[in-house]
C-alpha cells in the first residue's frame, strides 16, 4: 500500500488551481490532469465503475461484500486549489516530530511558521508537518481529503475481512470558485448520504455552513476636466468609497468569528467615469442573510437618490444554503461521525463551517453532506500545512464510518 503522505506529495506536484474567469469546467486543465491520475490510480488498487465525466468529475465504487442491505456511503473531496494564491511548482517541505516552536519556511524571504502567530500549531506539536516554501500555498486544500479517501480505499479493497456496504468515490473539480456541485451527478453517484473530507483542524465535523452570496456593484460618474469640473463632475470612486462606509465595519471577516455574519470586499477597480466593487456576503442564518442581501441595494437606492436614478447598480448572486436544514433530518450520519473520530483517540468538536464546502449544495441536491476533518491548517497562502499524523487519523476515522454502517445493519 501506498501511504497517505506519499499520495499527497504526488498529488500537489500538479497544479490544479480553479479561475472563475475562464467559464468552463472544469476551469483549468491542471483539474483535469489530476482527474485522468486519479482515476487511473483508483482502477489499479480495484475499484469498479470508475468513470471521468466530460466536466471532469471523478467517480467510482467499492462493491458491497455483503448479502445485507446496508447504507450507500459517499467520500468527496474536491481537486482544485484555490485562485488566492500560486498552486505551481509546489515545493513541500517536511518537518518530523515538531519540537512546537517556529518553522523557517524561507530563509531568503524571512518567512516564518510561527505559532505566536498561529497558535493552533501547539496541538501538533510532536507531529509530522508538511509545510510549504512560503512562495505557494501547499494544497491540502482538499489534496489532502483526496489522499485520505484513496488511502482508506485501499485498505477496504486489501482487507476483505472488513464487511461493508456499497463506498461510492467521488472527485469534483472548481469548489473553490463555487462549482463544485454544479454537475456533480447525484443520481449516478447514488449514495443514501456522504462526507466530504474537506475540513481542517484535527477533530472537528461540521454540518452547518454559511449561506453563501455574492454581490457586484457597479457605479457610474461623469468624468469632466478638472479644470472645469465644478457641478458637472461626478466621481464614482468617491461614490464608491460613500457606499463601503454605509456598510457596518464591525461586520467584516476580520472583526467577526463563530456565528458571525459579514460582508467581504474582494475587490475593487476604478476610475472617474466607472468604480466596481465584488463583495461576498455570509450569514449562518436565513433571515440574517435574507437582510443583508436586501442591504446592499437599499444602500445602492440610497445613493441613486441622492446622485440620480441608475448612479448604483447591484447585481446579487445566490452561491449556496446553509446545510443544517437538510442534514438534521438525517443526524445519524453526524452522531455516527462523532463516535468515529472519538474512537480514534481525538475529541471531536462540532463546529460551523465559516465558508462552504461541495456539500452545502449536494445536501440541497438530495444528498445530505456533512464534512470531515483533513488535518490542514491556515488554507489558502503560504502559511498552509497539514500533519501527517492527522491525515492518518481521518483515515481510520473514514474506517470506522464504514464499519459502523456495516455492522449496525
């Protein structure tokens, strides 16, 4: 067998970084390249029906050993990585039996890992790490949920002592631009729930997430010549500056944490004649997100009557819902979880999702998704790592899911 740490060092050699901007899926060729390995590597350890989908999607299945009716269970992790920072010529390195104090990730750039800054680094102190160079981030999100599932399999398909149900497999590309489930094929997936292995911290499960949108908002000026600007210039970055500050700054990704809502500027450009701005919005619950959404054009009708009708225009965009709705009808999956991480020695924590995962949409799509924990940290720049040690666990917790299902039934 190969082990889970060699999968994953495989796995970030290919660059798999998603852009929302080419409108095709998956986005980037890199994803598609990793799917053709992937499903390749599945067919050489035995697993059946694997299938790469025309958008990308990776699928396969592990027959039931059993002459029992026992529950269909489906593994997801997604191959992209994310647009914020370079996914290419990763260069990890490794760090054996962590003392718990800093890691030079760069010496020429004076870069450091250090849990003055990230205090969550204790907990793994003793471990095995993974880090980067500081000039990409690593790509345990979610290259690390794809080798723990991989592993897992193996050793389900080399151990036939094991009794189990039908394991349903699946790879999906672009979850970091929010496309992930967009062509997920749930019926031919055909799993009665499924875990997208897709988390961080050692320990923690996760079954609610925020609901998701997103906002454009487009702002018109009138550009004159300054020398003779007076009442007839109209300047849309000094609109566009007036709306940020109607917005509630104690209510920003930096000001909130745990059930906290936010709006999120991502970016902004402009000039005189034309400013756009690109906000997501979060909230955990339905009227929360429902309020701020509206906000966002009451504020851009606030401006148009004071500039004039159509100075403001706001486009909002519905990315995904919180899945606590339609996981609770099922907690078993959650409640049988729980006891498999305990069961591996770690205490598990239930926790929010402050973002999303493959599984906000598919628990909408029939499909009830919560997610499990990779063992990464500090996802999305150069501060990214994950400890072995923790990739092992999620594996047996993985086991320990299936063998739950198979002997309960």
């Amino acid at each position: 067998m190969k082990d889970v740490k060699n999968r994953f060092l495989d796995y970030v050699k290919i660059n798999t970084k998603s852009d929302e901007t080419t409108r095709k899926t998956p986005s980037t060729d890199g994803q598609l390249e990793l799917g053709k390995i992937l499903a390749e590597e599945l067919k050489s350890i035995g697993v059946k029906d694997v299938t790469i989908s025309e958008f990308g999607y990776v699928y396969g299945v592990v027959p039931s050993n059993v002459d029992k009716k026992v529950p269909k269970i489906g593994f997801i992790a997604h191959m992209d990585t994310s647009p914020d920072m370079s996914g290419e010529n990763v260069k990890p390195q490794i760090v054996e039996n962590y003392d718990g104090g800093d890691i030079v990730l760069n010496k020429e750039l004076d870069l450091v890992l250090s849990p003055k800054t990230f205090e969550g680094m204790a907990r793994y102190k003793g471990h095995t790490l993974i880090t980067t160079d500081g000039t990409t981030l690593l790509g345990a999100d979610d290259k690390a949920g794809i080798a723990e599932i991989v592993t897992a399999v193996e050793y389900i398909i080399e151990h036939p002592e094991i009794k189990h149900g039908d394991i349903k497999i699946g790879f999906t590309p672009d979850e970091e631009i929010g496309e992930g489930a967009d062509h997920f094929d749930v019926k031919r997936f055909d799993a009665d729930f499924a875990y997208t292995v897709d988390g961080g911290t050692e320990g923690e499960l996760e079954y609610e997430n925020f609901n998701a949108g997103s906002a454009k908002i487009t702002i018109h000026g009138r550009n004159v010549h300054p020398g003779s600007a007076k009442d007839k210039m109209v300047n849309s970055m000094l609109i566009a500056n007036e709306y940020i500050s109607m917005l509630p700054e104690n209510e920003r990704p930096e000001t909130t944490e745990k059930y906290e809502g936010f709006y999120h500027l991502i970016d902004m450009k402009g000039e005189v004649e034309e400013t756009t701005l690109a906000y997501i919005i979060r909230d955990f619950f339905d009227d929360g997100y429902d309020a701020r959404m509206k906000n966002m054009q009451t504020i851009a009708d606030k401006l148009n009557a004071k500039y004039g009708e159509g100075t403001v225009q706001v486009e909002l965009k519905e990315q995904y819902r919180n899945m606590k709705s339609k996981v609770e009808p099922v907690m078993h999956i959650v409640d049988v979880a729980k006891k498999a991480i305990a069961d591996t020695g770690v205490t598990p924590t239930i926790v929010p999702i402050r973002g999303g995962t493959d599984g906000a949409k598919l628990s909408f799509m029939g499909l009830p998704t919560p997610n499990l924990f990779t063992g990464g940290e500090n996802f999305h720049g150069k501060f990214e790592y994950v400890s072995v040690d923790t990739m092992k666990k999620t594996v047996q917790v993985i086991l320990n899911i299936i063998k739950a299902y198979a002997e309960e039934n």
